[in-house]
C-alpha cells in the first residue's frame, strides 16, 4: 500500500478537492523495527512521491517518526510541518 493508494482513498470517500498537500516521512525507520512489523507480516507504506504530484497535490517531506518500541507519527513533527505548510500560505 502506497501513500498515492491512501489519498486516492480518501478522494474516493469524499472529493478531489479536499487534499492540496500530502505530507509523507522520510526518516528512516530503525531496522530492530523493520524486522519486527517484517516479522508479524507487516508492511511500511511507500512513498510514492511522484504518483501523488501527478495526481496534483503537492507533497510535503519530513522527518516525522517518533522514537519508541513501534513506527508511530510525532505529533509535534507533524504539528511542526502542517505550521510551516500554514506559514507559506
């Protein structure tokens, strides 16, 4: 499963219009946690830059992962990056 799939997804359930920004990390994730999710048949979502900028939306990278025993978002990195999207508008 991409993050193209996931927006798609979500124009699907609702309208094209309601995405203008997909915001997607990049930060490594550990290879201790890589092998977990691996190991209980879970996959990361892949970013898939360039199917989403020919959907038209602009993407936003950014380092978002929070250190812990799982692959999580970190509401402060995400909160950070969707301020700085807010700030150019």
């Amino acid at each position: 499963y991409s993050a193209s799939d996931h927006v798609k997804s979500i124009v699907e359930h609702s309208d094209d219009r309601i995405i203008e920004h997909v915001v997607v990390n990049v930060e490594n994730i550990p290879s201790k946690l890589l092998l977990r999710y691996h190991e209980e048949g879970s996959i990361c979502v892949s970013c898939d830059e360039n199917a989403i900028r020919k959907m038209g939306y602009r993407v936003v990278t950014a380092e978002l992962i929070n250190p812990s025993d799982y692959v999580r978002h970190s509401p402060k990195k995400l909160a950070d990056t969707v301020i700085n999207i807010l700030n150019e508008s």
